[in-house]
C-alpha cells in the first residue's frame, strides 16, 4: 500500500509538473487542490503531496490565506545567480570526477550519444511535443548528472537537487507554446567538454563546461529582455525558446 501511494504521488506529480512546463496556468494563478484532485480523479492526499514537492522546485508557492499559487518567473538576476552557482558546483564535481577517468569517460559518451538520438528524434517528428521536449531536457540533464555521479561526493549530490529543482523552474520561462530548441548549440557544447575529457585535458574540460554554463545565461538573458521589451511596446512576445541545460 506504501509503494502503491508513492507511485500515485509520483505520477500526480509528474501531471501537475507538466501542465506547469506547459504554462497552462499564469503565474500567480491559485492552484486548488481539492480542484486538481477532482481532475485528475485522485484524492486531495496525493495532490497535497506533489504539491508540497513541487513547492521545493520552486515552481509553485504557498501563499497565507490563498493556498498553492504558480510561482513567478525567474527574472535576469535570478538566472545570472543560478548558473553563476551551477558553475561553481559542476566545476567541482567535474574536477572530481576526473579521478574515475574511465567511468567518467564511458558514461559522457553514452550520454552524448543518447542525446543525439533524442535531437534526430526531434528532426524526424517535425514538431516538439511535451514529451519530446521532456526527452530532451532528461538527455541534456543527464549529461551534467554525470560529473556528479562520477564525484562520488554525497554532498555535492545534495546540492545538486537543489539547483536541478531550480533549474526546472527555470525552464519554465520558455514551456509556454511551441518552443525552437536550442538543441544543437546545448549538443555542440557537451561535444566540446567531452572532447576535453577524452584527451584528458581537464582544464580544458573545466574551461567548456563554464564556456557552456555561460552560453545557456546568454540565451536565456537573451530571449528574457526580448519578452520584456515586447510587454513594454504591447506586442506578442517572441516565440519562447527552451534553452539547453
């Protein structure tokens, strides 16, 4: 019965996490649970669950006297700090990882290769759906998942959820229609840090990912003060772009 509850709680969760990415709901729209339980045909319990685990990604808050509400963007300072502490974190856990060269090695490579999959995927279907798009951020999370995993660091582990959680939060700034990937920058700059692990050349390996970290803040940055600049003059703001990870 305990297993059966956590798999229902995983699943409402994943629903409700996707309707999220898909900005079906404003930010600041109030998110009933007794609503949502009603809709997805569950009970409160598990609703209330996912909910309180999502308010750790960020995505959503608690508000006194209104409940759960959809959490705000994530503004220019916001993103620079986020990646600014990717940095410091995955640096640290790829300089790390390099004293299990070989796992390290023969894990990027299957990662790197995985995600390329997933982009012909992308091409063959002529269209990105959600679950193509999720596909996509799991191949290139994957990636970075790896420097952590090979660390063998417990707590660089923790921190790294912490950071994943926020950077679902951030993804969200471009889930709210038909996105242009930016898949083949994001695949070409994992290339250039594998590149650098292969030849054992971890400085250099230290030096792309940061190369990496700061391009997906450029475009972030980028697509960010184009919204901005189009809410100011009135007009349809740019087609949202989910950047790489």
């Amino acid at each position: 019965m305990a297993v059966h509850r956590q798999v229902l709680r995983a699943e409402v969760e994943e629903l409700i996490l996707e309707r999220l990415l898909e900005s079906r709901w404003a930010p600041g729209s109030r998110l009933s649970i007794d609503g949502l339980a009603r809709d997805l045909e569950v009970s409160p319990t598990p609703v209330r669950e996912a909910m309180v685990s999502l308010e750790r990604s960020g995505l959503v808050e608690y508000v006194a006297l209104r409940g759960y509400v959809v959490a705000p963007m994530l503004d220019a300072e916001q993103m620079t700090e986020l990646l600014d502490a990717r940095k410091a974190v995955e640096a640290a856990a790829l300089d790390r990882a390099f004293e299990h060269f070989d796992a390290l090695l023969e894990d990027l490579e299957a990662a790197h290769r995985a995600h390329g999959d997933v982009i012909a995927s992308i091409e063959q279907a002529g269209e990105v759906t959600y679950e193509l798009l999720q596909e996509h951020f799991r191949a290139d999370w994957h990636f970075h998942q790896i420097l952590f995993d090979r660390a063998e660091n417990r707590y660089l582990g923790k921190m790294v959820e912490t950071l994943r959680s926020h950077t679902h939060r951030m993804r969200q700034t471009w889930a709210g229609g038909p996105p242009a990937l930016d898949i083949h920058e994001a695949y070409t700059e994992h290339g250039r840090i594998l590149e650098k692990v292969r030849r054992h050349h971890q400085d250099g390996a230290l030096q792309a990912l940061v190369d990496h970290l700061d391009a997906v803040l450029e475009r972030s940055l980028t697509i960010t003060e184009a919204e901005h600049v189009a809410e100011q003059m009135g007009e349809p703001a740019p087609q949202p772009v989910a950047t790489g990870r």
